[in-house]
C-alpha cells in the first residue's frame, strides 16, 4: 500500500507553509535549506513528497539513509550524484574527479586521493552547475543513518547554495544517538498533530471504531500520523469494535515496532526469510536479494505475501521497505542463524571486485568466531575506504577487523589504526576510547603513535596538561627522529598555551638531542627552543631562534611549516612581520583543498593583517576560519579573539566584549592562558575606547603582570602601551611608570622601530617636562605601526599640544588621527579627534564613509581577490563557495563601488578608504 499523497496530508499548515516558501525562494534563485526533525513516523517523509510533488519544473534529486549502509563511504551521495552523472562527467577533473571516484563514476588514482571536504567542495560545484538548467529540490531522509562523509558533504553544500536556485530538505529522526549537527541551517520541530487531525486519520484506517476505543488509541498515539495509520490494522475486528481488550499501554516506538513483528508474523515461513534477506541487504536491488533467495532454496514469488501486506514496495528492479521501523522490525525479530544465513547468501551472490566491500562486510556480520581471512578482507576494504577519505567507515572496518583478529599483534595494529581513521573522522570520543583500549597492548613505535594521537585529542579538546603529558610519552616512546619532533612541537603548542615555562624547557631539552635531518626538522627544533627561551624571559635568544625558524621555510611548499614560520616571525618581530608567509599558507591550503588545515593558516593570516592595519580584511579572515572550524570542529577561540580586536578598533565595544567573553568561558574548559589573555587584551582594549580607564586597568593588568601564572610574553608586551594608557587615565601613574620600565627592558632586548615608538609614546604620556621630545621621537618611527597605533600617537600629541594652548600645531595632529581613525571606521575615537579638533579652533571635515567600508566582510574578500586578477570560479575553489554565489556578492560589490566591470577593478584596484592614512 502506498504512502498518502501529499495532497491528503491531514493538518500540518504551518510545515507546508514553510516548506512552500522554501521552494518559492529557490524557484526565484534564493537557496536555502530546512532540517525537518522528530520522532519516527511523524511524517516527515510525507512532508518530502508533498516538497516533491509541488516542486514543479524543478530536478529532485532524493537520498534515503539506511542504518546498515552507514558505513559505507559515500553510498548516501548515489541518488543526488547519478541523476546528475553525465554534467559531472563533463565538468573539468578539477571540479569533478575526486567525486566522480568516490561515488564510483570513474577510476579512483593517486591523483584523485580526496580531503573528504574536497569531495564536499565538488558536490556543492555539481549541484550549482545542474541549477543554472533548472532549480534543484535536494530530498534527504533519515539523514542520521547517512554514512559520515555523505552527510558531511551534503551539509556542507546546504550552508553554501545561498544564491542557486536549490532548495534541500532534510529529515531528521529526532532524539536519535547517532549525532547528525545541523548547526547553521533552519530547523523545524514536527510534532504530533492536534486531536481534530488525528482523528480524522485515525478514521480512515477504522472507520467502525467504538467510541471508547476511537479515544483510547487517540491517547495511544499522541499525534503521531504512521500511529494513526497503522493501530487500526494491527488489531482484531473484535478489538476495534470494543469486544475484546485492546493491548497494554507501551511507548511508542516499540510499540509501532510490536505491531510490525505482529504483522511480519502472520506471513509464511518463506516469505519471513526473503524478508530478513531484505532487510540485511544494503543495495535495495531486487535482483540482489532473489538471487539470495535462491540460494537458501526459496520460491521466487516469496517476497509477494509481504508486498500484498503493505510490509515493502517494489518498483525498477528496487525493494523499499514501507517505513524504516519495518526494516528495523524484520531484521531485529530475526533469529541470530537466520539473520547470519542471510549474510551468508548475500556475500555469495556480491561477486566482482565492485562488491568486494558489501561482499565483506556481509561475511563479517555473519561470522561469529575469530577469522583472520575476514580480518584481512576488512583491513583492505578499510584502506580502500581512507583512500577515498571515508574515514568513518575505514574505522568502522577496522574495528571489526579487529575483533575477528586471532592474532594479539594484529588485533592491536587494526584498533590503533581504527583510533586514528576515527580521529580522523571527526569522531572525537570513539577515536579517545578506542586509542585507550589499545594502549596497553602496545609497544615500540605503535604506543608512541597511540600516545601521540591521545594527546592531540586532547590538545584539541582542551585539556592542555593532559595533552602535554601524554605527548612527551609518546616522543620519548617514539624511533624516528621525524616523527618525534612532529610529536615535540605538538607538545610545545600545549606548553605554550598554558604558558608553562617549565614544561617548554623539557622540551627544548628534548628537541636538543635530536640531530635534525631536514629543513622541516630545523625549523620545528628552532621553534621548540624559541619558544622555551620566550617564556624563560631570554628575548634576544628567542628572537635569534624564532629567526632561524622563519629561515628553514625559505622557499617551501609546504602550508604547515609556513604557518609555523608566519608565527615565528611575527613573534620575533610583532604581528604583521608574518604576513607574506601567512598568505602563501593560505595559498596553497586553498590550491591543494587541505581544507581541515585552512582555519589554521587563516587564523595565522588574520593576525598578521591585524598587525599591518588590513582590519576589514582581518576581520573577514577571521569570519572564514570561524565558520570553518565550526563545520570541523576544531577550536574557535583564535577566531572569536581577532573578530573581538578588530571590533574593539572599530569601536563596536559591546560585540567585542561578547566575543571575548566567549573565549574566556572557552578557556576555563582548556586553561589556555594566550588565548584568555588575547580576549582580556581585547576587552581591555574596547574598555579604553568606550572612555572607562578603570575597568579597562582592571582587565589588562591580569595580562601585563609578568611573572604571573597568566602571563603569556606575545600577548602581554604587546597589550603594555594599552595598559600604560589606562593606568594614566585612571591616575595610577606610579604603577604606569613601573610598567612601562618592564617595556621599555623587553623593547631594547627585542627591538624594533615599532616598539620604540610605543615605548617613546608610553614615556610621553608620564614625563611632562620631556613629553614633547617623546611624542615627537614617537612620530618619527610612527611609519613602523599600524593605522590604529598611528592614529593614537597623533591624537595623544595633539590632546597634549591643545591643552597647552598650542592650538596651531595640535591642529596638525589632531586633524591627521580623525583622518586615520575615520578611514579604519574607528568611529568614536574619530569623533574624540573631532571634539578635540573643534576645542582647538577648527571643525573637522565630516567624513561619509567610503564606497569600501559599506562592503560587508565577504564582499570585500571577494573584491581584493578580483583585483588580484582572479576569476570567479578561481575564487569560488579559494573561498569553498558556488561561482553563482560569487557572482551574487560581485554584483553588490559593483553597485556599492560604481562600477560597470570586473576590467575598471582590476585595473584600478580597490578605491581607498575614506580619508586615507597616508
């Protein structure tokens, strides 16, 4: 019996509504995406096919996850990729190959060895392809039993199609243990429906109900329309007419599931085992299972009695079951031997190469004692499936390769090899627990590997000490000199966050016994050691090592040592001095797809633009590697503190302190004192602008006082000349005066024309009688800092020179910070110049923003990259958006700068700011 037609769904007007707008907007080239979430047989299905049937004109393209095919790699993206086959086949390798292997279109080679978001990337390029022919409506159910990286790649594209013409509609079992994160989508909960609807649909399976009984199975079902739908059926014609006793009271999931195994029961011998063959089947291809069938000696027309009964629906060669409760029913009311005979059958009948990884995995499910040939099959169905960056499913493999091993050795190599895929995966507390039982049985190389991976799940999660611990036990566990100082650096990063001195000279003492055999080696021992000499309060040391780090990436291509050596410099010589390698990082993780490293170079690039005054750009870096680490699920914090800065220069104080805010409840799970420090530097910072000296001295004090277990060298010599500041303003000079005596020693050990001219700004603001040599001393190096800094300089002169009456020249001054602080939108600092500008007998020209600063943060990443030269699909490969989409923010772009062309932008560049800085 088929499903109601959508037109007959009973009720459910808001959930139509949303869905009709939904598609309205996709019609008109608006994408959007809706999660539908609730409980099993609430009808969210009906809700696809009401989608499907009122998409009119649109390609709907449809994919169902079925629990035992959740770990097999890529098999949710069949049904959207194969109607779609013969574009995908056409588009350059480029945008195509790596999907096409996966998803079995084409060979997989070394060439197309995929980051599984690469795969994610190339789906979304498809899906906009195949929209500009006509809107697309994406149908995904049971999204919680797709396989890892369908649905990782699925969800990605849905966050990406915002201005397409697709619309995706996904199914979600709520309350279901298998974690499918939605974050970033509208949700919409469907619940159970009102009684006047119910009761309607309960009618039309039992239309002679005695009202005693209407009323018990109204309570029964609470709403829930395959409930509704199916109770009638499942009882006796006495039962409905109230002559004999309807069941006891049971939740409703096993309930629904009860009155399936009572159906199921009622069917013959033969067609209960084709049944269980079905449902064991991952395929849904008829064929398939009748050739099963008839290898357990059934009748070919054994599956007709469970198609009569409504239990399954076939249709082009393909078996569905009538919902995924019956799949569920069938195989879990099986006997142990019935359902490994199924699994037997169906390996039997899976041959060729194509099938070797169903073929396996059924002969898995139907082994029951130790079996090495199956341990060995699933090892290389476990590799074949990281080739394709399944990882989930690899782990999935190998943990039941591991579990049929008879052999100790092996046994341990598969679940440290599992911990790993599941590490890579994403799946952070498998991956811990599946490393912690393979531990102690261990050793030699394979314990340092275990040991390393445990402690950078750990670093990763937040418990920065546990992690150092664990990774020093693994490089000093470890052979391979490489291999160790990976492991070292590592440790250092966890050390070095904490801000643990004593733990960093450990590990330099380590690094030091290491002969290092490459450029890579080299430079992670220099970082090592440089940054144990930092926090050990030896600054030129550090700042020779931190040099030498930043040498040993010479020329290199390789990303993550350029994002070591971008740190290297700007630590050795102030934020910003990094910048060239930052940017070439981010280059090639771009280029090369290495999307899971992506937040981590642009959190080093946005920074480095920080330091150089590229705010809008910073804070658009920022965004990006936000929002990326938030789809990986990897660390924010760095993010959330450089938007948190950029806000605080701009004078968006209340969003600055609620993003630092952010950091620090972040930080009391992982005790990380630099990146607590970053946003109190930040929140202090934000403070001082919005004229409170005090709650400004309050936060940046607990990162200025050196020595204190909080201290971190980077963040609080650089926030000094900030805290100096404050201290002035909240007539604590005394301790301004000590404080900038610990600056000005940090600057003459580490010097730099930027340090010097902070230090000469810091002795202005507390010398009087020589203040007028400081501020000028500080203006003469003034060219070494950025637009913000300048800015200050200028405006604390100026304040200086007009209340000495000294109006003339304070003019200069004061004229030149409200033209600085207004091209870097500092608004309310722009307008203190002002203020001061007017007491000093002159009206400052009001400044309209420039056509620049009404670009948000994408559109203008999107317009500097046009002005490098790129085109729109090079720059939706770089951003991981559809070309649609950029064209989408291009088109605003030109309307927000009057312009005609990508040529005028390109050849001219982007218009300055208003009011330039220099």
């Amino acid at each position: 019996m088929p499903r109601p037609m959508p037109s007959a769904l009973v009720g459910r007007d808001r959930e139509r509504a949303e869905i009709d707008e939904l598609l309205t907007r996709a019609a008109a080239g608006e994408g959007g995406a809706l999660v539908l979430r609730g409980e099993p047989g609430i009808g969210k299905t009906a809700l696809l096919d009401y989608a499907a049937i009122r998409a009119a004109g649109a390609l709907v393209l449809r994919t169902t996850g079925v629990e035992r095919e959740s770990t097999l790699a890529f098999s949710g993206l069949y049904g959207l990729v194969t109607p779609l086959a013969d574009m995908l086949l056409a588009m350059p390798p480029a945008r195509s190959a790596t999907l096409a292997a996966v998803t079995g279109l084409s060979e997989t080679s070394e060439a197309t060895v995929p980051d599984r978001f690469r795969v994610a990337t190339q789906l979304m390029m498809l899906l906009a392809s195949a929209a500009e022919r006509r809107p697309l409506l994406i149908l995904v159910d049971d999204a919680q039993w797709l396989d890892r990286p369908s649905s990782d790649a699925v969800l990605f594209a849905a966050r990406r199609l915002q201005a397409e013409a697709v619309a995706v509609l996904i199914a979600v079992r709520d309350g279901d243990p298998v974690d499918f994160p939605t974050s970033g989508l509208d949700e919409l909960l469907v619940e159970g429906l009102p009684e006047p609807e119910a009761d309607a649909l309960l009618a039309r399976g039992g239309r002679d109900l005695a009202p005693a009984v209407r009323t018990r199975l109204l309570a029964e079902a609470c709403g829930n329309p395959l409930a509704l739908l199916e109770i009638p059926g499942s009882l006796s014609r006495e039962q409905l007419r109230g002559d004999a006793p309807l069941p006891e009271t049971i939740p409703l999931s096993p309930r629904i599931r009860r009155m399936f195994h009572d159906r199921i029961g009622r069917l013959p011998e033969a067609t209960r085992t084709a049944l269980v063959l079905a449902a064991a089947d991952n395929t849904g291809d008829a064929s398939v299972v009748l050739r099963a069938a008839a290898a357990l000696g059934l009748p070919g027309d054994s599956l007709d009695a469970a198609e009569n009964a409504a239990l399954i629906q076939t249709h082009g060669g393909g078996i569905a079951f009538r919902h995924p409760l019956v799949r569920a029913a069938v195989y879990d009311g099986a006997t142990l031997s019935r359902r490994r005979a199924a699994h037997t059958a169906l390996a039997r009948v899976l041959p060729g190469e194509e099938n070797a990884d169903r073929r396996v995995w059924h002969q898995a499910l139907a082994a029951i004692e130790h079996d090495e040939g199956i341990a060995t099959a699933l090892e290389e169905s476990a590799r074949r499936a990281t080739r394709r960056a399944a990882h989930a499913p690899a782990a999935a493999a190998l943990l039941r390769s591991a579990g049929l091993s008879t052999d100790g050795g092996r046994r341990t190599r598969r679940l440290t090899a599992a911990a790993e895929a599941l590490w890579a995966a994403g799946q952070t507390d498998p991956a811990r627990s599946t490393a912690a039982r393979a531990l102690p049985l261990a050793e030699g190389e394979q314990a340092a590997r275990l040991l390393r991976l445990s402690g950078v799940i750990e670093a990763r999660a937040g418990h920065l000490r546990n992690a150092y611990d664990q990774l020093l036990e693994a490089a000093e566990a470890g052979e391979d000199p490489s291999d160790t100082l990976e492991t070292l650096i590592e440790a250092a990063g966890a050390a070095f966050f904490l801000g643990d001195a004593g733990r960093l000279a450990v590990l330099a003492g380590h690094t030091a016994a290491i002969v290092p055999g490459t450029a890579r080696d080299r430079l992670i021992a220099y970082l090592v050691r440089g940054h144990a000499k930092l926090l050990a309060g030896a600054y030129e040391e550090a700042r020779d090592l931190l040099d030498g780090a930043a040498e040993q990436a010479g020329k290199a291509d390789d990303p993550r040592a350029l994002i070591w050596a971008a740190r290297a410099k700007s630590v050795a010589h102030g934020t910003g001095a990094g910048l060239e390698h930052a940017d070439r990082a981010v280059r090639l993780t771009r280029r090369r797809g290495l999307i899971s490293l992506l937040p981590l170079a642009l959190a080093q690039q946005s920074a480095d633009l920080i330091g150089v005054g590229a705010y809008d750009l910073a804070y658009a870096t920022a965004e990006e590697g936000e929002r990326l680490a938030t789809e990986l699920g990897q660390g924010r914090a760095t993010h959330l503190n450089h938007k948190a800065m950029v806000e605080a220069v701009h004078g968006r104080y209340d969003e600055a302190r609620a993003h630092a805010e952010e950091v620090l409840l972040l930080t009391q799970r992982n005790g990380s004192a630099y990146h607590a420090a970053l946003a109190r530097w930040a929140i202090g910072i934000a403070e001082l602008g919005a004229g409170r000296p005090a709650q400004a001295v309050e936060r940046l004090l607990t990162v200025t006082a050196v020595g204190s277990p909080g201290f971190n060298p980077v963040v609080g010599f650089a926030a000094m000349p900030d805290a100096v500041e404050a201290l002035v303003r909240a007539g604590r000079s005394d301790e301004a005066v000590s404080l900038t005596h610990t600056f000005a020693v940090w600057a003459e050990a580490a010097p730099t024309d930027a340090r010097r001219a902070l230090l000469a700004r810091c002795r202005a603001m507390l010398d009087d009688r020589s203040a007028q040599s400081h501020h000028e001393h500080a203006l003469e190096l003034v060219t070494a800092l950025p637009p913000w800094e300048r800015a200050r300089c200028e405006l604390l002169y100026g304040e200086w020179l007009r209340r000495r009456r000294r109006g003339r020249q304070a003019r200069t001054h004061l004229r030149t910070a409200h033209e600085l602080f207004t091209g870097i939108g500092a608004t309310p600092l722009a307008e203190r110049a002002a203020a001061e500008l007017r007491a000093a007998g002159e009206t400052a020209v009001r400044s309209e923003p420039g056509a620049v600063d009404r670009l948000t943060p994408q559109e203008l990443q999107i317009a500097t990259l046009v002005a490098q030269g790129l085109t729109n699909p090079e720059i939706a490969d770089q951003l991981f958006l559809s070309p649609r989409t950029i064209d989408y923010h291009l088109h605003k772009v030109f309307t927000k700068l009057q312009l005609t062309s990508r040529t005028q932008l390109i050849r001219n560049g982007l218009p300055q700011p208003a009011n330039p800085f220099s």
